[in-house]
C-alpha cells in the first residue's frame, strides 16, 4: 500500500514568484504606493490581472479574504445593528465579517448537499428585512446561482459572495464571484493561490470599489491602483470612508502574480484527486457524499463526506481514529471550534436555533484537505484508510457487550 500523502501541504511556491520577491526585497519597496514616483506596482498588475480572470471591471487587493469580506458589507451599506442573511454552513472568518461590521447574523438552512436552502432564504428575507445576503460557497460547493441570482433580485437582497474555495470554478458557465454585487476571494496557504495571507475584492460597482479602495487605506494614492473607478466617483466618496489598513503588500503581490497562470492546471489536479478519492467513499457503506449538480464545475482542494445517521461518541471516535491512522480528517460536529472547521453554534452574535437542519447535517459532516500532486496510489491509500476506519469503528460501536 501507498504511503499516506501529508494532506496539510500547501501548493508550491513557483520560483518566478521566488525570484520576483528577491528581486522586491532587494529594493525594500514593499508598500503598495509610493509618495513620490510609485512602486513597481506588482499589487496594481495583480489587481489588473486577477478583474481580467474574473471578467469584472474592478480587483481591490487587501491583505485577507476576510477583510474583503468586510470591506464589501461596509460599501454595500450595511452599518452596526443591521441583519445580514449567512448560509449556515461557512468557516469562522465569514460570521466574523459580519461581526466586525457590527451587522447581526440571520442564519440560513443548508441542503443535504451542503449549500443554501432557497426556500429557507425567502422566508428568513422576508421575516428579518435584511438587505444583504453573505453567500458562502463554503468548501467549494455552488448551489443554483441562476435561481438565487432571480430570488434575491425579487427579494431586494444584494448578495455577496464569499470565494475563499471557488477560485476556479463555474456555474453554468459562468465564474463564480460574478453573480453577486461582489466577489471575495483568499490567498492563504490552504486555498487556490498560496501568499500565506491575502485577499481580493471584485465588482463591477464602481461606487463599490471606490469605498473599497479607500477603506482599504489608500492614502489618497488611489490613481496608483490596478483598477480605479472614474474620477468623479472617487471625489463622491473621498473624505467619508476611514483608512483601516487592510492593504496588500507589494511582496504578496509578488508570490500571487506567477500562480494565476498555473490556476487551470492545479484545479485539474485537484479535481482528480477528489473525484478518485469520492468515487471509492460513495462505494463503501455508510459515506454520503454531496451530489454535485451538472451545472457545476468546481475546483475542489478538500472533499467532504457524511456518516449520517452516527451519534457522536461514534463520530468523535471515527476522527480520532482516522488520525491516529494518518489521515487528518475534520469535524464539523465537534463541541469546539477546531482548526478550520467550526459550526453555527460557535459563531459569535449567531443563534443556532434558526438553523436546527444545519446542525443537523454538520454533525455527521467530515472533511479533508487535499494536497496537489496526489498519485492515484496515494489517493487510493487516502480512501482505504478512511473506509477501514469507518468500518472498524462501527463495529466496535455496534459490537454487543
Ligand atoms: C479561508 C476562508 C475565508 C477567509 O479567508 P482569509 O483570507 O483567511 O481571511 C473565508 N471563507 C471561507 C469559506 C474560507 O475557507
């Protein structure tokens, strides 16, 4: 048998992007502006880079996917006491968007297959008045944009839209964070674009991005920006939006630059892996895996799986027993917040009654990274260990005394 791939290691770093750092480094330019003449502005091509990929007419780079997130619930309007609709499947950076902007929750059910429940969001929109939707598509999966793109314009409810695992991936047809008034997406070590932190904004809202761009601190210097909205919307938000020092460096441009056109080949890598390792669970007894809808094209870096129906000492069991194995699978049921995964129960100024199917769902709900670069014999040896821990650890719980 295979050895066990180390599921935590991030994608690689390519050398251009070594090479351009130590060139950076060398000139210790690594502010995004400079007063006088301007920097090299990798941050200004990145931005123009990453709104071409998208097809948007503005890229915003901040320093996490986090902080764009709150950037666009600022510039979409919503201020402290406001409700903002969340799907209540999300990783703790997203309720804490909203709490840093001092917006209050309004949870929403999920699927069985992991994405937001539409009739749940009708109803939640119309009983809390909420303006704004925080759409997470949470460990990559989509649910029906076209039809949630319709209700929310019925609705009156702007959307945003959180990519921290989506860079890549469509659907039908067309690019997710681009359905919604904004798009947010994540440069840390664990998603499509490794810079160990960093983030981006898009929209085709000019007034969007000016209060972006200002918000992010740009010191006045915004003509140096990638993708700056026409003069007289700059003036029109000038002066009323406070600097909260959510830039990019100069250097994380530098790391993200050389990985944009290695995007296409790393979503292909990862989606063989998952598919081999998700083929062989959906055989075994007892996993459940979400149904991945043909409209979806995804660019999946983990892969979820349930054990419906396990209580939780069986559940606690199986995690720790597939560790103790080698394969590090998360929990999204545990009584504590852990690592990246966390649930509605855990989400500070979020209420959990309101989603008691949510709950439900993400107590038998498990999870594993996927690295680059998996074998099929890794893969495969992924697989076995996960279904021979299962089976083990239902036996032991279903042995007679
Ligand atoms: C990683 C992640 C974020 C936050 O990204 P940061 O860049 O670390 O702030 C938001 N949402 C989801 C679903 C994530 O996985």
């Amino acid at each position: 048998m295979a050895l066990l791939p180390d599921l935590g290691r991030p994608p690689e770093i390519p050398a251009s992007a070594m090479a351009t750092a130590m060139a950076l480094l060398e000139t210790g330019r690594l502010h995004r502006y400079g007063e006088v003449a301007g920097t090299g502005g990798l941050v200004a091509q990145l931005e123009r880079a990453f709104a071409r990929l998208m097809g948007r007419s503005y890229a915003v780079a901040v320093n996490s996917c986090g902080a764009a997130l709150f950037l666009a619930l600022r510039a979409a309007g919503v201020r402290p006491g406001d409700p903002v609709l969340m799907n209540a499947f999300t990783l703790g950076p997203v309720p804490g968007a909203l709490d840093h902007a001092g917006a209050r929750p309004v949870l929403v059910e999920i699927t069985p297959d992991l994405t937001i429940d539409l009739d749940d969001l009708r109803a939640k929109a119309k009983a809390s008045d909420a303006r704004v939707l925080m759409l997470s598509h949470m460990r990559g999966h989509l649910c029906d944009l076209r039809a949630l793109s319709a209700l929310c314009c019925e609705l009156g409810v702007s959307v945003i839209e959180d990519c921290a695992h989506t860079l890549g991936a469509s659907w039908d047809g067309q690019q997710a964070g681009t359905f919604g008034l904004a798009g947010c997406f994540s440069f840390q070590s664990g998603k499509h674009v490794n810079t160990g932190e960093g983030g981006m904004l898009v929209t085709d809202d000019p007034d969007i991005a000016a209060q972006a761009i200002l918000h992010s601190g740009s010191y006045m210097l915004y003509g140096q920006n990638g993708t700056v909205p026409p003069a007289e919307v700059m003036e029109r938000w000038r002066g009323r939006c406070g600097n909260y020092s959510l830039r990019m460096s100069e250097l994380v441009a530098a790391l993200a630059l050389p990985q944009l056109p290695l995007l296409s080949a790393r979503v292909a890598d990862w989606n063989a892996s998952h598919d081999h390792i998700a083929a062989r669970l959906a055989q075994a007894e007892g996993f459940l895996l979400p149904h991945r809808p043909k409209a979806e094209s995804y660019a999946q870096s983990s892969l979820q799986f349930r054990l419906p129906g396990w209580p939780l000492e069986q559940m606690r069991a199986f995690v720790q027993a597939a560790r103790a194995a080698g394969v590090w699978v998360k929990w999204f049921g545990s009584e504590l917040p852990e690592g990246y995964s966390s649930n509605p129960a855990q989400w500070h100024g979020a209420q959990a009654a309101e989603v008691p199917r949510a709950c439900q769902i993400q107590a038998t709900l498990c999870d594993i990274r996927l690295p680059l670069g998996l074998s099929p014999q890794e893969c495969d040896a992924v697989a076995d260990t996960l279904i021979a821990t299962a089976s083990a650890t239902r036996k032991a719980h279903h042995a007679p005394a």
